[in-house]
C-alpha cells in the first residue's frame, strides 16, 4: 500500500506523542524499536497518512505549533496495526520519493 511519511528535514521523525526518534533512508525498510502495538497512542508502530492533503496538512500543523520544517515522502507499508481516517499505524516503512 502507498501513503506518505511526513519527516524532519534530517529524514529523523518528528517524535510527537513522545516517540523515540528514528533515522529514515531512501529505499530502506525502517521498524519501530518499541513492541508493536494497536493502541491509538500507545506502543510501537510507524505512523503514515494516507494522502498527500494529509501530509501537505500534517506539514503546515508541525510549521504552526511546532515550528518545525518538514519534508513528505512517498511510502510503501508493511501490515496495518491501526487506522483511522486520517493515519495509519504500521509495522515497518520504506521511503520511495520525495513529494
């Protein structure tokens, strides 16, 4: 399944809900380091959102609140643990492209 993975300009993750931030390469298979989890907010997973309003969406919010700049790639998942309308929760992510 293709979605998209919004990242830190470094390609690191943002790290919102206090998740431990991971190092993210193009084409390259990443996994969470915590056990997986099917809670909304707890426990490992990956988050992804599933169109690019989404992403574009997800980037403006990280820029206003957060005062991050950020990036949005294109990604293949693994296995669905969690989703919503907007995000999903997965097992493992690989970056395609940049959008």
């Amino acid at each position: 399944m293709e979605c998209f993975k919004v990242l830190r300009q470094n390609l690191k993750s943002v790290g919102l809900l206090q998740a431990a931030f991971l190092q993210y390469k193009l084409d390259k298979w990443v996994k969470p380091m915590e056990p997986l989890s099917s809670h909304p907010r707890k426990g490992g997973g990956l988050w992804v959102v599933p169109k690019k309003s989404n992403a574009v969406a997800m980037k403006k919010y990280l820029a206003r609140k957060h005062n991050l700049t950020s990036r949005i790639f294109r990604c293949r998942i693994g296995k669905i643990i969690y989703r919503s309308s907007c995000r999903i929760k997965t097992d493992k992510v690989m970056l395609t492209e940049e959008v």
